[in-house]
C-alpha cells in the first residue's frame, strides 16, 4: 500500500514536470526563434535596410539622378531641375493657360521624348493651336486613339512609350479625368488614391509626370494658391512641386478687367529643394517668354 501511494505521488511529479516542459518548450522554441532572426537581419543589406541619417546624406551627396531642366533659368534655380521620380501639379482657373505652359514645357522638353495623355482636348486640337498660326506642332508622343482613363492603361503606355522612345517626361491633362467614379465612395479620397497610384508609376518607371489639376471657382483678379486647387489637401501632399499660373489682370478705363498675356508662375511646393517663389512670362503666340524675377521665402 505504501508502495503504491509512493507510486501515485511519483507519477503525479512525472506528469506535473511533463506538463512544465510543455509549457516551457514553446517559449523556449520562440525565443531561439527571435534569436535567429536577429542574427539573421543583422546581415541585411538592401533598399529598404535601416541606416542612419548620415548614411542618407551622404546618398544625398552621391545622388546621380538626371536632373531635366526647363530652360527658364530662374524655374530652374527654384526647382534644381525637375527628376525622374517626381510628379509635378501644374495648376491654374479656366482658361489660364495650363496646357499652354504644358505644351511649352514640351518643347524644352524634347530630348526626353515626352508623352502626352490629353484627355480634355484631343491631340488633333492640340496640333491645330500650331496649324492655326503657321507654326510646326512639338515634337511629343501620344496613344493614337485615348481607349481608356484607367490608370493601368495609362501605366501600360507609359512602358510602352519608354521601350520604344526612352520616355523620361509624361504629362496628363488632366488629373479629374482619370479618377474613377465610384458610387458610395468619397470623391477627394478616389482622388488621393489615383494621385498616389500616379506617384507610384512615376517613381516605379524613373519618369517625370507633369500632372495638369484644375483650380476651384475662385475670383480671377487674385493670384491663386495650393488651398484652391480642388481636392487640394491630397494634391499638396502627394506632389513634388506644385505650380501655380495666373495670368495678370487690369482693370480699363472704364472700371472693366482684362487678362492680360503676362503670366506669374509661381512655385508653391517645392519637396527637393525648398525654395519658392514666382517669375514672369510673356505669352505670345503660343508661346511663353521670360521677363523677370521675384524671390520669396524658402519653404520650412
């Protein structure tokens, strides 16, 4: 009898110790586990390893990116150039010259085989703007035919167009065109969506994307800012360098307004360098000349 109650007490201590191990033996198991990965990340190495912020300017140094220049000097002393990677928001009211500027830019932009999706006038109508005053159209790329807003197609033809030209310069013309309407959804984050989708392509293919948006009803006298741009807030923080047109107003002798065909431009946002500010152009046909300079504050 006392052997057999030794016996129970035995087995009860077995049985206790075997339900320990149990326990124990998972955390153990998970622990040599985190060791190894430890040991393992230790030896990453990689585009998205963690390095210190003096690893990232020293990159900043070594940056070889290509730098593709407008030709108006003080543009490109604000901007340092536009980038592969960027996108750029070239923004105005109706009317103010947006495609014009657009189209300009590719003219200067020529050696970069650029490539234009119109989708507010078609490429005919924008050919015919030089037709029309005997001047020969710029030299730029275009789908035959626009098929489809999607932004996968447009991705598709922008690989298209850098296999068979070496494209760097992409505009669209313009942004709310290509936002899928969606029923029950919010407008401004259908738009965040395809602005950051458009960021993604543009960093993903090394291209610069100059992106046309439209500014909401605002009074044309005044010089328009980021905040009028609609949907601004996910424009503002998805774009690069956003760039604002206006073209200056007088008023006539009889209390009237005129637009004028000076033109400020004036930089916004700008994310690589930090500097703003605003220059002129005269627009003359159909094309825009630069006559002078003002400097602002540098972005904080």
């Amino acid at each position: 009898m006392i052997f057999s109650k030794q016996e129970d007490k035995i087995n009860r201590i077995i049985k206790d110790i075997e339900e320990e191990e149990k326990r124990i033996n998972p955390a153990l198991s998970r622990i040599k586990r985190i060791e190894e990965m430890k040991e393992k990340m230790k030896r990453y190495s990689g585009d998205d390893e963690v390095v210190t912020f003096e690893d990232i300017a020293h990159l900043k140094e070594e940056d070889t990116g290509t730098k593709i220049y407008s030709g108006y000097k003080k543009l490109d002393d604000m901007l340092t150039g536009f980038r592969e990677g960027q996108v750029v928001t070239i923004t105005a009211a109706t009317g103010q010259g947006k495609t014009s500027f657009c189209l300009e830019l590719t003219i200067r932009l020529k050696d970069y085989n650029p490539l234009w999706f119109s989708f507010e006038d078609s490429a005919p109508e924008l050919v015919d703007k030089f037709v029309s005053i005997g001047e020969k159209p710029p030299y730029a790329l275009t789908p035959k035919y626009i098929t489809n807003k999607q932004v996968d197609w447009i991705e598709q033809r922008i690989v298209e167009a850098i296999g068979k030209y070496g494209t760097k310069v992409v505009f669209i013309d313009h942004l709310h065109h290509i936002v899928p309407m969606i029923s029950n959804h919010r407008y401004d984050l259908l738009v965040g969506n395809t602005i950051r989708r458009i960021r993604e392509i543009a960093q993903k293919w090394d291209v610069c994307i100059f992106l046309v948006a439209h500014i909401k009803h605002i009074d044309i006298q005044n010089m328009p800012k980021i905040s009028d741009i609609r949907d601004a807030s996910f424009i503002g923080q998805e774009s690069d360098s956003v760039i604002v047109i206006w073209r200056v107003v007088e008023e006539d002798n009889d209390g009237g307004i005129n637009i004028t065909d000076k033109t400020k431009i004036s930089v916004q946002k700008n994310r690589k360098g930090g500097k703003l500010g605003s220059f002129y152009l005269m627009f003359k046909n159909n094309r825009y000349f630069e006559i002078d300079y003002v400097h602002n504050t540098e972005q904080n």
